[in-house]
C-alpha cells in the first residue's frame, strides 16, 4: 500500500469502497515531520493503512505537519477533520472550496436544495434525485469536519523542505481543483485532473454559474501541457510518464462528446437530461444519471457559449434546441 517515488517521498494507495476502488495519497517527509497530499476517506480501514504505513518509516500521526487537499471530495478530504484533531495540522485548500467548506459547517440543506433544483430543471428523474440526496447524505458521513488554515489564491511556489513546489489550479473535475508539481523531479501530482484510463467527471459549480467546467478544463490542461514532467502521480490508477498523449486523447474524447451532444439536439429541442440518455443510453443506475447529466450539461454549457444551440425555458425545465 505504499511505494517510494523520490527520496522522503512516498505514494499511498488507500481503500475505497466506490467503483475506483482505491484512491492514492502522497507523503513528503522533511525537517522531521510530514506534508500529506489529500487524506482518503474516514473509515476505519484507511486510518489503519495510513497509520501502518507512517509506522514502516518511523513516523506517526502526530508527525502530519500540513494536508493539501487537491479538490473537496470526500475521497479526497474525508479524514482530513480527524488527522487535524489528532495532529494539529494545518489543512490548505483552494480559494474555490470556500463555498463547500461552508456546506460541512451547517448549511448542506441549502446545498442540497441548490443541487435538487439543478437536476430538476435539467430533467433529472425523480427518483434519481432522491436517490443523490440520500447518497450526498451517506458521503458526509465518511467524512470529518475540517478547519481550512490557507486558501491558495492562483499559482504560488513553496519550499517544502529543500524541494520547490508549484500550486497549480487545475479546474474543470471541479472548481476548485489544485494541483501539485515538483519541477526538480518532474513529479506532478494530478489528483483527479488527469487520470490514465478515464477522463475525470466534469461538473458544474452551483456556486457559480458562469464557471465553464468544459473551457477551464481544456485550459488548464493546455497550461499542464507546458510543464517539464517525467511521471504523473493521478489520485486514482497507476502513475504513468507520456503526459502529452494522455492530454492529447482527452481532448480528442471531448471533441468527439461534444459532436455527439450537438448531433442529439439538432434531433429537436431536449432537457439536457434526454440528451444525456442519447450519449450513455438509458439503462444507466441513478448514480450514473446523476453523473452523465453533469458531463452532458457542461458540453452544452461550451455549445450554448460557441452560439451553436440556445438554452431556452419550457415551464420550469430547461431545453436546448
């Protein structure tokens, strides 16, 4: 469950009872004590494997100086509440995750509420909503409540022992997603902006509408692009080195999604939740429906921009056409 990728630096791979099946996190020791990238969720079973793995290299819990976070999933920042009750770390996020930290703090019935109302006026079924709101309930039940000590604003450059870091906001998964580079080493550290097998779930941000999850996504992968990387470290799947052909068969894949939406609503005037049924068919779980409409909404988000549908309200939907 953990491998050496440089010199005090380490790759957890942690449990996680989704789909994925795992997610990793990463460990740089220095000065004595240790930076954590991201946390797993907060199950008993990722707590063991975290603390048996400090144990192999002579450290434990209370050694977890500061927690990065790349984005606020609760695979990604779950534990993070315990491990900072248990270590004092201090935990540094995005300036985007402001509103979702709020959420953990009392106000999740408005966040639903915002979350049911996307859905319903994109024509998400029922019984899918139900079925999210339910399961938006379990997910923060494995997580921990946090105090965020530092918000990045843009792209700063750290010192974390002797090794120079950049913090990278990489958009388009999420708002506010960051990522973390090592230009000595060429180490990235991706989170869930670039994987090597799947193309990560684009969502919008209900905090803000103006945000173009699709454009920010391809932007930023553009800026990623231009980095000197000899091995990407992604949050879910094995770390690999060809960075550009990765980037370059992502952004043929969204080419070709957003051909496919643009063929389905020339058919006629569709919720973005029917278009959604034309790309994934419709025997998706109410899960996959939740997922599928956010990747079709954000592909039409670019269509409606570029002029080529218009977004227009039919009672209380909203059609593209």
């Amino acid at each position: 469950s953990m491998e050496k990728i440089a010199a005090n630096f380490y790759m957890l791979t942690l449990p996680m009872p989704f789909r994925l099946g795992h997610v990793h996190a990463f460990l740089l020791v220095h000065d004595g004590r240790i930076t954590l990238f991201d946390t797993g969720l907060n199950t008993p079973e990722t707590f063991l494997h975290l603390s048996d793995s400090l144990r192999l290299i002579g450290k434990d819990i209370r050694d977890i100086e500061r927690i990065l976070i790349t984005h606020y999933h609760i695979d990604h920042c779950g534990m993070a509440g315990r491990l900072q009750d248990l270590s004092g770390a201090t935990i540094h996020m995005s300036m985007r995750s402001r509103p979702f930290i709020m959420t953990q703090n009392g106000e999740e019935r408005a966040f639903l509420d915002r979350i049911e109302f996307f859905c319903r006026r994109h024509g998400l079924p029922e019984k899918a909503i139900v079925f999210i709101g339910g399961l938006l309930g379990t997910f923060k039940k494995a997580g921990s409540s946090f105090t965020v000590t530092h918000f990045y604003e843009g792209g700063t450059k750290e010192i974390i022992g002797k090794r120079e870091m950049l913090v990278l906001p990489t958009p388009g998964h999420t708002h506010d997603h960051i990522s973390f580079y090592f230009p000595r080493e060429g180490i990235l550290l991706s989170g869930d902006h670039v994987l090597p097998e799947i193309t990560p779930n684009l969502s919008p941000n209900l905090f803000a509408p103006d945000f173009r999850p699709l454009q920010s996504f391809l932007a930023s992968l553009s800026r990623m692009e231009a980095l000197s990387v000899a091995t990407v470290y992604p949050a879910h799947g094995r770390p690999f080195a060809d960075l550009k052909g990765r980037i370059a068969a992502i952004r043929s894949h969204h080419d070709a999604r957003k051909n496919l939406t643009l063929t389905s609503v020339k058919e006629g005037p569709k919720t973005a939740f029917a278009v959604s049924r034309d790309i994934f068919g419709s025997e998706l779980n109410e899960f996959d429906q939740f997922l599928a409409l956010n990747e079709t909404y954000v592909h039409l988000v670019e269509l409606v921009y570029e002029g080529l549908i218009r977004e227009d309200r039919s009672g209380d939907s909203i059609v593209y056409a």
